[in-house]
C-alpha cells in the first residue's frame, strides 16, 4: 500500500500513461479486498493513502481531457472510497479512522464532484457505467 500511496503522489505529470493509475488502483482494492476477506489489520496510516488518491482524482481533474480512461479511474476510485466506507470496521485499526475518512471525504468533496460531473457527461454519451462514482458522490451530500 505504501508503493501505491507513493507512485500516485509522486507520478502526477500530464504525459503519463493513464492506465498505470488504473492498475495502482486496482491493486490497492485487491489489497483491501484480502483484508477484508481475511479481516487483517494493517498498521498503516490510512490518511496517506487517502491523500494521495483524492491528489490523484483533483489532477486527474485538471487535465480536462476525453478520455474514457479518466473515468475508469474515477470508478475505481470510487470502489477504493466504497470499500472504506462499507467494510472499513473489519480492516481499519480503530474508529477513530472512520472519522479521519470522513473528513478527508468531506474536505476533498470539491474534487469528488467535479469527477462526478465528468463521469455524468460521459455517461450521458453511453461511454461508461458510473454507479460508484454516484456511490460516492451520494455518500457526500
């Protein structure tokens, strides 16, 4: 989780290949996925990870581009964000983590509706599926 937590926060440039965060993010939910599934507790601190995914999301944002990959990443996101949310009591060290992620979630909820917007647009040309990032954006209002 730290490498992933790194290569986002530090691979943030305009030329590089979108689909390298696509399987950043897929690995990061594998790895909840298998804490979930075997209820492993990891010492980490989570508010990192969550920083340098809702960094990745705001520039992901900024680029303004048409690219469909962008939204497979806001919907990958969105699982990462779902699983904290929906399962985070059987991987997160204590209660107190559920209150840091909701402030980082509300802090940053600039970010997650702007790639709302964006994935209503593509939606609305039948380019892709969106429910978890109306998920999240849901779970933010």
């Amino acid at each position: 989780i730290y490498l992933m937590s790194e290569f986002l926060a530090t691979n943030l440039t305009k030329n590089f290949p979108l689909q390298l965060y696509s399987k950043c993010y897929q690995v990061i939910h594998r790895i909840l996925c298998y804490q979930k599934k075997c209820r492993v507790r990891l010492s980490y601190p989570w508010p990192t990870l969550w920083n340098s995914v809702i960094s990745a999301v705001k520039w992901s944002n900024s680029l303004h581009l048409d690219d469909p990959e962008i939204i497979n990443n806001y919907i990958q996101v969105g699982r990462i964000f779902n699983m904290f949310v929906m399962y985070g009591d059987t991987f997160l060290p204590n209660p107190g983590s559920y209150d840091q992620l909701y402030y980082e979630l509300l802090r940053q909820h600039k970010s997650s509706m702007t790639s709302t917007k964006t994935a209503l647009t593509f939606s609305q040309k039948g380019t892709t599926e969106i429910a978890p990032v109306l998920f999240l954006y849901q779970c933010l209002l």
